[in-house]
C-alpha cells in the first residue's frame, strides 16, 4: 500500500511526543515519532519487537540495563517486553518499525 506523508494522523502519545503511523502490512507497523526537547517517553513495555533509526536530535535512549546517548544515524532494537525509556536532548524525529503489528497505532 503506497501512502502519502500527509495522510498520517498525529497522536500524542505523551507530553511533547506525537506519533504518526505511516503504513502497517500484516506483520510491521512503520511508525514516525517526534519529540520536543525535553519531552519524555515513559519506561514501559510491549509485546514488540521495535527496530529505530534517529532521523533528527539527539536522544538519551535506556534499553533494559543498557542506556545510550543517540544521536541522529544512530539506530537501536528493543526485544519483545524489553522496559525501555526515551528521553529527547534535543527536538528529535525517530523512525520506529514494530513486529507483529501493533494495531492500536491503525488509523
């Protein structure tokens, strides 16, 4: 399915972070986030596996034990019910793909 960027509809997910789904097959959701400085991803968990890239900013990422300060190139992978936080240094746009599916990003 092609989709053109403006089709996505903005959802925040938390203070200063919106997410934009940008298309969903059977088995990935390929979703945009984008961050204010400052703004915080709470800790938490899913079900999914999440592969990211940092398009934009800088970002203070924790994975598990594991935490990093990412900035734009670098990627990241969060395991199935891995706790994991994000915090944006600086106004950031990730690109997070998920597996399965994660249906409660759908338009």
């Amino acid at each position: 399915m092609l989709r053109h960027n403006h089709e996505a509809r903005t959802v925040e997910m938390a203070p200063g972070v919106v997410r934009r789904t940008l298309n969903s097959g059977d088995r990935t959701t390929l979703a945009e986030i984008t961050l204010e400085q400052g703004a915080v991803v709470p800790l938490h968990t899913h079900e999914h596996e999440q592969i990211g890239y940092l398009a934009k900013g800088r970002m203070l990422f924790e994975v598990g034990e594991e935490t990093r300060e990412l900035q734009a190139g670098d990627s990241w992978l969060v395991p199935s019910n891995v706790p994991h936080r994000v915090t944006a240094l600086e106004a950031s746009v990730a690109v997070d793909v998920f597996s399965p599916v994660r249906t409660e990003y759908l338009d």
